[in-house]
C-alpha cells in the first residue's frame, strides 16, 4: 500500500464564471467540489493506475466534513486525523472567455500541539502496512518545520520509503531524516537553496540528506539527481492545457516506481508521460489515459554526466 | 414583531487578498463569514434598532449549518425551513491595495414543489405574530415568479403589512397582491417597466397594484410615490465606502416605519439616513451609528408635486 499525506488537506472548489473582471459582481453558474491537497491527488491517480493507496492527514470542521465524504464518493480510503478547526478551500474561478483559472488560496486551520502528536501516532500506525509514504503540500500553522523529518523516520523504521514534495522551511527541515526522493520544481529548488543551476543546487540538497532529487521544470520535463546516476527526461511535445496537476501526477509515478523498485529511467519515464498525461485535465488528481499510453514509450531519457551530477 | 423573509439565503464569505490579479495565485489571509441574503441584512438593521425582527426563509445543507449557527452568534431568532439542496454562498474578495470589492454569486439549491408548500404554511403560522413582513431578495431556482404574490396575500389576510425588495419577473409577479411598499433600486425599477423616468415608472407599478413605491437612486437618495404624495429625499453629504447593504438598511427603515405607523416624510428621513449610514461599512447589514444620528435630522424631504407622482 502507498500510504500519502495530506497535512493541509482542502476543500478544492471551482467557479465557472463567463468572464472575471475586478470590481465587477459575478454569477457563478457552475460550482464544484472535491477532496484535494497534493497528498490526495496523488492518491487519486495512484488508485487509477491500480495502485493501492490510502489518504491520511488532518482535516476538521464542516469543511472537513465534506472533504470526507467526496473522499468516500470516490472510493479513496479516508485515514485522515480529526483536529478541531475547519480545514480550508482553495477556490479556482475559471472564466470562460479565455479559459484561464485564478486562484484563492486560504491557509488552513491552526494545528495544536496535541493534535500534531494525535497524528504522529497515527502515522506511525497507518505506515506498518505501507511500502511507501509520500508526503505533499505546504505544513498547516502550528506544526514545526520538522513535522516532515519525524513522519520520514518513523516510515523509515517501519521500511516503507518516502517521497517529499514541499518547499521553503519544510523541505529544507525534512532533508536531515533522508528521505528517498524529494521533489522541488525548479522555483522551489532554486528558492531553498538560492541556485538557479538545478544540477548544483540538486547535488546541495542530496549533500543536505535527500537520497535522490527529481527536480521537475513544467513542459521542460525533469532532471533526477540519485545515488545510481543523474538524468533528465523529457516529453516528446508540449501539451496546452492547466499545469496545476502535473507535479502530484510526477509524485504519483515516483511513489508507484519506489514501490516496484523499477530503474530510475523507468520511474522517470512515467513521471514525466503522467505528469504530461495531468496537463489536458482541468482539475488536479486526473489524468488523460490516451496521453500516458501514448507518452510513457516516447519520453527521452538521456543520462548526465556533468560535474555537478553526483 | 418584524418578520423578514430570505427566500435564497446566503453564508456571505470575505477573503481578503493583498491584491486581486486575475490569471494568478493569491493566499487569503482573512477570511470572515456570516450569514446573509437581503431579508437577514434587514433583520440585522431592525435588531440594532432595538425592533423585534425574525428570521424567515429557505436554507439547508452545511452551508446552512453554518449560516444558522453565525444567526444564534448574532442573537437573531432563526425560524428559517430546512430544504434538501445546500445553500449558496456569496463570495466577496476585497483588495488591499486599492479597497474594492469582487462579487462571486453562487445561485442557491432549486426548491422542490413540496418545500415551497412547507414554507408556505410555516409563513402562514409566523405571520399570525408580525404586523410587518420584509420580503427581500431573489427567488431561488424551483420557486414560481408569483411565490412573493403568495405571501403577500397571506400576511394582508393576517393583518401584516409588507415590504418587498426584489427585482424582474419575482417583482413583477408580485405587485397584483397589492404589496404595500415595493423598494426597487433606479436600476431594477427601469428594467421591468422599460422606463427611465423614475416618477413615470414608479407610477406604472402602482397602477400595476403597488400601494407605494420608494425607488432608490444611491447617493440620490429616494423617491417615493404613494397613496398620499410623493416626496423626494436626499442625503446632506456624499459618504465614499460600500454601497452593498444601503438598499437593506433603507428596507429595514421602510418596514420599521410601517410597524410604528409614521407619516411619510418621516419614514423617508429614517431611510435615507440609515442607507448613508451604512455605506461606511465594509459588510451588509451593519451601519455607523453616529453617521445614522448626524443625518437622521439632516436629510432633505421635499414634496413633488410633478405630473406623474399620483
């Protein structure tokens, strides 16, 4: 079982709008709901490669309450902990004269100190049955920027392996527990380590403690750093369409490809055809099977041997 | 007892971002949620007044849930009927940099044939205990444009007098139960009769069955024709702020005056002069007091005596 987590778990929402325009009022005339946060959406394409996942963090509140139950519709798990404030929405206001999506973003509930413990309990329960963790999204206010280092050692001793996707404080106080793969785009790559070379500023980050570094750079594919080689991968062509979902897809492949134990060239092959296959999908956590299939044989791959690349 | 109706009743939601910029992501970093719709605002006004105001209409769901429990914070007695659908949500997102305000409207949960006839004969037993009834707001989806014709014939039946605050065919559809006072704002007043001229139009929906017609005209003040004149009322300074909840505080004073049975020109005076109060604050259904006061014996009334206002 591929167990992610989801710490800041939201209520995703979406408004169809005929066009946005500041300072105006707007008839929302379509409205819809789902479950998400980077751990879920990993899940949900996870479950759609016919992998076993299972969804666990925190969520609270009547906002929570309806995140569960979509999670329920979808026949996602829910081992998602309880805490006592409402978690949040992220609201995407798509206008349909030119197809483009803005974004509200509201920061989550505060997290008391009992309730981090409650889940560090839980967590240390839930992995005994996972082969990997993977642990995505921003930390909600109250928990430590250690919260990572601690869930990425208890997986450790459990022997499940971890993929990490978070930037700032909570990458960077994740790295010293050695997580397996860690997942930066190339602006949060470049932000925690104040380099714009992804090779150099991958090889700082492995030196930090991350085992292997997929930094991922949109359309431009992904350039992996690990202890058997350096790579980088790329889609045979650009896809037009909303990007939001690609980087959970790219997790979703790495966490698959942790568990089967393929080689790295597999594992970035399909991180890069899922996470170009998310493209088409308007929203996050869905993917088109026509581009995987037709993507996953047609990837490059290409080895690097530069200096920075181990 | 003042009864107002909320017949598409609303959790109102503000996010305030620093800056709105459409195509982009913003993190909300307040976010304040009451609850709202028109006949909700107007209870709000009543209350702060020192007026015995309930709390009719249609909500269900979480959204509801929420909107109802924010109505016991407030200590505004909640006798709305529970329907299947969720209830819809207003969204306001407020900019720092330049303090305006961008409106989403969700449209609220169609109301099946069987929930209207429920609220109908709980409308039946309220009315019993009021001597006035707000009637503010739009029909939600399922309900027939004549649903406000219905109540009105009910409260006269009772004894009530009513105030009706709506617009398009739900205003229409109405004036033919003799409503005692309809309040549409210049806008809506043009659009269902299809004449600017404000005296003109008001004119033609009494003759229509409105008994009176107070058209608000924002920072013009009112004009009001009725069974025993026409005045013309207008606010002594310009007040910059939110215009939002004007059109409610001037229903709460328009229903407040048929409850104490005062002359004409007085009613107008309390009109204007809370609408203006209320411009300075940032949601409906609030206004500053000491603005109220200032104006309450400052505000213009002059008599018209103009061809049309009889």
């Amino acid at each position: 079982m591929i167990l992610t987590v989801t710490l800041n778990a939201a209520l995703d929402v979406t408004y169809g709008v005929d066009s946005l325009r500041p300072r105006t009022s707007h008839r929302v005339d379509t409205t819809y709901e789902r479950a998400g946060g980077k751990g879920i959406n990993v899940a949900r394409v996870l479950a759609a490669l016919g992998h076993e996942a299972a969804v666990t963090g925190l969520a609270g509140g009547p906002t929570g309450g309806l995140l569960r139950d979509e999670l329920r519709t979808a026949g996602l798990p829910d081992d998602l902990v309880t805490v006592a404030g409402d978690s949040r929405r992220t609201l995407t206001v798509v206008s349909r004269d030119d197809g483009e999506a803005t974004v509200f973003n509201q920061c989550g509930p505060r997290v008391s100190p009992g309730e981090g413990e409650t889940f560090t309990d839980h967590f240390a329960s839930l992995v005994r049955g996972a082969t990997v963790v993977a642990l995505c999204g921003s930390l909600p206010p109250g928990l430590p920027p250690d919260a990572y280092a601690h869930l990425i050692r208890t997986a450790a001793r459990a022997g499940a392996a971890s993929v990490l996707d978070t930037s700032g404080p909570a990458l960077l106080g994740a790295l010293v527990a050695g997580p397996d793969v860690v997942k930066p785009n190339a602006a949060e790559l470049a932000a925690v380590t104040g380099r714009a070379d992804v090779p150099a500023a991958a090889a700082q980050l492995r030196a930090l403690g991350a085992r292997a570094v997929v930094a991922s750079s949109g359309p431009g594919g992904v350039h992996a750093v690990t202890p058997n080689g350096a790579w980088r991968a790329a889609p045979p062509e650009q896809l037009a369409g909303n990007p939001t979902g690609a980087g959970d897809a790219c997790v979703a492949a790495l966490a698959a490809g942790l568990a089967t134990g393929a080689p790295w060239p597999d594992v970035l092959r399909e991180s890069v055809a899922l996470s170009a296959a998310a493209v088409p999908c308007p929203v996050a956590g869905d993917f088109d099977a026509g581009t995987y299939h037709r993507f996953r044989t047609a990837v490059s791959v290409e080895e690097v041997h530069a200096a920075h690349a181990h």
